[in-house]
C-alpha cells in the first residue's frame, strides 16, 4: 500500500490563480517577438531609422533574450526565481514605456536591448515555479500545456491586438500593451507565487555570457554593414572580432566546472543535429514572417489591423503543424516527419518566389503559411529530440540550450534574412531610380521602403508615382532572392534531417523505451 507521505501534493486554487498570473507575462513575451512587425511602417516614418538601424529595432530584443536565458537561470535559482521574476517584471514595465517615448531610433534600439534583459529573467523563472507549485504529474502537464497554449496564443493575438492600437494610437502604443500586465503581476506575485532558490547552483559567470552575447552582436552587426556597404574594413573587423570572441566563449566553457553551456552534450551527434535545426528553423520561420508582414503593408498598401488579420492563415499554419506532429510521430518515423515537414517548407519557399508586385497578396500569405505548416513540427518536436538526446542528469541543460536556440534562431533570421533582403533593396534601388529626382530624394528612399514611400508622397504625381513603383519592385525583389536563399536552407534541412536523424527517437515513444536511451550516444 502506498504511503501518504509518496503521493504528490495537489495542487490548490491558490497554485492555479498563480499559474494565471504567470501565463500572462509568457503571452505577452510572445506578443512582443511580432507586434513589432506592425509597427514599422509609422515607426519608420516617425523616427526615420536607416535599414541597419531598422533590423536592430526588431532583433536586438531576441538576441539578448537568447543571450541571457541560461545565465538568469541560474541566477534565479541563487537569489530566487520569484524575486528575479518581480524584478525583471519592474524592469520589463519601465522599458516597455522607455521604448513608447524613444524619440530616435538609438534610444529604441537601447530601450528594445533592456526588454530583451529584462524577457531573459521572465521566461525561465515562470516556467521553472510551475515545477515547483504543480507537483502531482497530471497537474504539471496540465499546467505547462497551458503555459505553452499561452505562448502560442500571444503569437495568435499580437498582431491583431498590435494593428487595433496602430489603428487607433500611435506606434509606440504597441510597447505599453505589457504595462498593465506588467504591474499585475508584481501586485499579485508576492501573494501568489512560492519562493524557491537552490544555494547548491553555481554562480552565473559573467564572462561566458559577456563574451556570448558580444560575439553574436559583433557578427551580426558585421552582416548588416556588409549587406548596407558593401565589403569594408569595417565589417571586416568587426567580423574578426565577434569570431574571437566566440573561440574565447567555447574555450572558456571547457576550463569551467560548471560551465554555461556543457559542451559534454555536443558529442552527441544527434543532439548538435537536432539543435542545428533547430536554430535555422525558426531562422528561416521568423525571417520569412517578418519580410511577409512589411510586404503586406507596405507594397499592398494593407492597414495595420487588415495586415494583422492577414496574417491569420500564417500563425494557422505553424499552429496546425506543432499540433499535428506528435500524433504522427506515432505511425511515422520521427526522420521522416520531420523530412517531410521541412520539403513541404521548401515548397512553400519556392511559392514565395513567384509573389511579383501589389496584387499578390494571397500567395505572399499562403506562402508563409505552407513554410509555418512545415517548419511548425520541428518546432514542436525539437526540445523533446534534444533533451531526449541528452543523458538524464543534463536535461536540464539540454532543454535551457533549446529554448536559447529558438530564440537566437528568430532573432538570427531578422538580421540574416532582413539584411539580404534589404541589401537587394537598395542595390536594386540604387540602379532604378528615375531621372529628375530631387537632391537627396534618392539616398532618403534607400534607406527604407517606408521612407521611399514617404518621399514619393512629397513629389509631383509623375515623378512619385515612378518612384513609389521603383522602391516596392526593390523590396519585392528582395523579399524573392530571400525566399530563394530560404528554400536552399530548407532544402538541406530535409536531406539532413531524412539521414541524420534517422535512428532518432522521441523521449515516451515505444522505440525509444525499447532502445533503452536511444539517442545518446554509448
């Protein structure tokens, strides 16, 4: 007969009106990864960012988010994951009304840099206190299914409650949505949520995340001075610079007892495979998004609101694909689900190439949602193929670099795929304009499409009206040699994931249980 004492506490209302406060800031981290994207056009033509400034607007939230997830982690379980929580929830608020007031693209950029801190410390407290507060096994499911539909459910509402402000406020309108949520949650949290800290976890080392997070924002800063200039000694160096940087992250990570990252964990081929993939999924997910949106708006001519409706099909899509996938992995191999995923995103790719001027606004949008249909069961299934590719004891560590991944993943596809594109742009801008054209009317349109579209406005009705059609060709061309860049990295991700994962199973599966620890390597 088994003891009370083995039987799990449930959970009581008081954990469960503590599981709502904590969904609300995890919806509002996934709002504001796409709210954005909205936002641009009547940001742009508020602050007149130049096309570099623009993709450090939107990525620079991502990539310190991605940065600082596993170092305040561990902090949190030093000084105690509620207490950090609180805190970052203070610092999320007074950022989020910093970046409604920015008066210049610097200060946005500054203001996006502290959301993405200040998103680092909300995402692993929230998640690992339902650990703490749900300790019979069905509850915690529940609770983190409902925690992860919340996730997903920000990324449903943010552009449509994102495009209800535009319509109404103006664009930094879409940063003060958290503030109430903001204030909520530090009103309620200390009633409603456990305290929990672990003294036994190593201290965060300042140095592995310093060096981390600088040598991804040196490399991508390099990109994007590149895809603006050109080669330059400038990006050149910069270039160097980040790669240094990041030799000197990996070869501290080996010298460290407890390093930030456990390289232990790449020896595992199935593992580094699986979090390849996972980083150039949500590479190839966001980028698309992100470039499909400002086409919406911008060279359809749609309002913030119809551009969020729009944008419906393509949230749809991903959706359908992460939730159909774990029940075909029941009757498919998991190499082929996922092969089969990523071909159907190479289709969807390829259809992106064909969208040619203003009237294609259906295939640009049913486009994105065949990639979100296919990419959305790697998504779905990759944390469960990474952490089950790890041995028990570093689960932890493997599921902390998956969430990172997917983060670095969205952010990488902004400036990776934002750069190319807008590097199209401009050249392609550069060798079109018109004759006659005002002094600095030319350099002002190459720095965005939205900037072009204002200087248009401002010319006599001949001479706009070439330009406005010059500029969104530009952009049009850009978005189609971005889609054919996509369609070859989607492309390889089928072939690698059809033969290198194939002897690669799901943690729960009968395979996986009868293979004993399948994916890690003996």
């Amino acid at each position: 007969m088994t003891s009370s004492a083995e039987v799990p506490a449930r959970a009581t209302r008081r954990e469960w009106w503590g599981l709502a406060v904590l969904a609300l800031p995890t919806m509002l981290i996934a709002m504001d990864l796409t709210v954005l994207h909205l936002a641009l056009p009547t940001l742009t033509a508020d602050l007149r960012p130049s096309n570099t400034q623009l993709l450090w607007i939107v990525d620079i939230y991502g990539f310190l988010i991605a940065g600082f997830l596993i170092p305040m982690g561990a902090l949190g379980d030093r000084i105690g994951r509620r207490r950090l929580l609180l805190a970052g929830a203070t610092a999320f608020g007074v950022a989020s009304v910093f970046s409604a007031l920015a008066t210049d693209p610097a200060m946005l950029i500054v203001a996006r840099a502290l959301l993405g801190i200040a998103g680092a410390t909300l995402m692993p407290s929230t998640l690992s206190l339902i650990r703490i507060m749900f300790h019979d096994p069905k509850q915690q499911a529940t609770a983190i299914g409902a925690w992860t539909g919340f996730f997903a459910l920000g990324t449903v509402v943010g552009p449509l409650v994102g495009g209800a402000f535009l319509e109404l406020f103006w664009w930094g309108s879409v940063f003060l949505i958290g503030v109430p949520v903001m204030v909520l949650l530090v009103a309620l949290g200390p009633i409603l949520l456990p305290e929990y800290r672990d003294r036994a976890v190593a201290r965060p080392d300042p140095p592995s995340a310093l060096a981390s997070v600088c040598s991804i924002l040196t490399l991508v800063f390099a990109l994007k001075r590149f895809a603006e200039d050109g080669l330059s000694v400038e990006a050149g160096l910069t270039a160097g610079v980040g790669i240094v940087l990041a030799l000197l992250f990996v070869y501290r990570q080996g010298r460290l007892t407890q390093p930030l990252v456990d390289l232990a964990l790449f020896r595992n081929s199935v593992f580094g495979v699986a979090l390849c993939m996972l980083v150039l999924a949500t590479l190839i997910q966001a980028g698309s998004q992100f470039l499909v949106m400002q086409y919406l708006q911008l060279v359809g001519g749609l309002s913030p609101l119809q551009a969020g409706l729009w944008s419906l099909p393509i949230t749809a899509g991903i959706t359908i694909g992460a939730m159909t996938a774990p029940t075909l992995v029941g009757k498919v191999k998991l190499s082929v689900v996922l092969s089969g995923g990523l071909a159907v995103s190479t289709v969807g790719m390829a259809l992106l190439t064909l969208v040619d001027g203003s009237t294609d606004l259906l295939l640009a949008v049913a486009s994105t949602a065949v990639i979100g249909l296919g990419i959305g069961p790697l998504i779905s299934l990759g944390t469960g193929l990474i952490v089950g590719a790890a041995p028990p004891e570093r689960a932890g560590s493997a599921a902390a670099l998956a969430s990172t991944s997917s983060e670095l993943g969205s952010a990488l596809g902004i400036a990776v795929i934002g750069s190319l594109a807008f590097a199209v742009y401009r050249s392609h801008l550069s060798d079109s304009l018109p004759d006659g054209l005002p002094a600095g009317a030319g350099e002002r349109s190459g720095k965005t499409l939205a900037e072009a579209l204002e200087v248009s406005a401002a010319l006599p009705t001949v001479e706009g009206s070439q330009l406005l059609s010059v500029a969104r060709e530009a952009f049009v061309e850009g978005l189609q040699v971005a889609a054919i860049g996509g369609a070859a990295i989607t492309a390889m991700l089928a072939v690698a994931a059809a033969s290198l994962l194939r002897t690669a199973r799901m943690p729960g599966s009968p395979e996986f249980a009868q293979d004993g620890e399948s994916n890690v390597d003996k």
